[in-house]
C-alpha cells in the first residue's frame, strides 16, 4: 500500500510553508495530508501533546491501515518522536527537512539557552512576535522572495507564547523504529545533517535557506520521494 505524505510544518510558522510542496506531490500521484499546528500555543504548557494530537486527530481521515511517511520540517523535528508514538498505524519513514532533532534519549529542550537570551526581552505579556519579526530584513528576504508566498507565510503565522520555546519535550523509547533520514537545506543545520549522518540516517543535500521547500517545491518534493522510500 503507498506511503501517504505527512508533512508537519513548525509550530512556529504555518501549514503554507508546506503547500507547494503537497501540490507537487499530489499532482505526482501521492496522498498528501498537511496538519494544522496553528493553534497549538493557545494554551499553556505542555504544548507537545497538542501538536501529537494535532496530527493524530488529522490522520483520523484516512484509513487506520494506511502506512504514512513523517516530514517535519524546523522545530517540528522535535516533535517526531511523540507524534510517532501517539500514532497506531504504521509508519515506514520519517524525513526531517533542515529540522532539529530530538534527543537519542531523555527530553530535548525546544530552544538553547542562547536563543532564549535572544527571546525573552521580546516578549510581551508573556507572548512573542511572530517568527518572521525575530530577524532583520536581510534574513527573511532570500527565505521568501515571492512576494504572495511571503503573505500567506506571514499573515497565518502565530504568536506563541514564550513558554513554547521553554517547554521540553520528551522523546518516547522505540520511537526510531522505522527508516529516517534528513533533507539538508543549508547552515546553520548542516552540524544537524552530520549528526543524523552519525545516527546511521541517510542524508541528502538541496541547497537553499531554511524555507527553501517554497522556493524549489518541486525539488524537494523529489527528495522527500526518494528518502521517503515512496512509489
């Protein structure tokens, strides 16, 4: 039975910075499924099971038997592991796309110590402004050269509140129980990309920046095919 497509976009940007992508896999003869995080953040902390049961509750529209390929792309790699183990149905592999990763064992904090530094004096009653706000123009302009993709990725975009990026999140035994590999974009996830190399994943390399999957849909999809193990 095919593989269907799941493709999680971070929490914090929107499903838009998945759609191109679904689009081409879908014209390619794929199912594709791309669950909403948006509103993960509305309440308080833990955020993980919301994005578990996010995807879960997603997936609850297609047969119970079908196998599904995991995609995250971002901090959305974080949340693999607990989205796997809330999952009964079969998963035959699992890509992260210039994604963090979780811990080998334990928990694994969303952010470092030194971006939260960076964060914490810009929030604002505990929230944050959205992702695209955090860096100066020269950062977000090559992620976004479209002016419409730039729109819709900007406008959907939540506020999260500071605690998201505070939270750990745990990473259940047995969850790699299934082939995973890793879609390089570029830095600063190539140290990323070497570490899943090390783990024994396989790793393939599309250059671009972090949001590249909206510049170049079709090649990723291609790559998300071909490490996916897909028909």
């Amino acid at each position: 039975m095919p593989s269907i497509f799941v493709l999680v976009h971070s929490p914090s940007v929107g499903p838009s910075t998945w759609r191109p992508v679904a689009d081409h896999l879908t014209a390619a003869g794929h199912q594709v499924r791309v669950p909403s995080l948006l509103h993960v953040g509305a309440g308080g902390p833990p955020f993980w099971p919301r994005v578990a049961a996010a995807v879960r509750d997603d997936l609850r529209q297609v047969p119970a038997d079908s196998p599904v390929t995991l995609v995250a792309h971002s901090n959305a790699g974080l949340f693999l592991p607990t989205i796997r183990a809330g999952l009964e149905r079969p998963v035959a592999a699992s890509v992260f796309v210039d994604a963090a990763l979780p811990a080998r064992s334990g928990a694994t904090p969303v952010a470092s110590p030194e971006l939260l530094d960076f964060l914490r004096p810009m929030a604002v009653g505990g929230r944050l402004p959205r992702w695209t706000d955090w860096w100066d123009e020269a950062d977000v302009a090559p992620m976004l050269p479209d002016p419409e993709v730039r729109k819709a990725v900007v406008q959907e975009q939540p506020a999260l509140p500071l605690s998201y990026y505070e939270q750990r999140i745990p990473v259940p035994a047995g969850w790699e129980d299934h082939p995973c590999s890793y879609l390089l974009f570029g830095p600063p996830y190539d140290d990323l990309a070497a570490e899943a190399r090390g783990r024994g994943w396989r790793v393939a390399h599309l250059p671009g920046a972090h949001l590249h999957q909206l510049v170049d849909p079709a090649g990723t999809a291609r790559h998300l095919v071909e490490l996916g193990g897909a028909a």
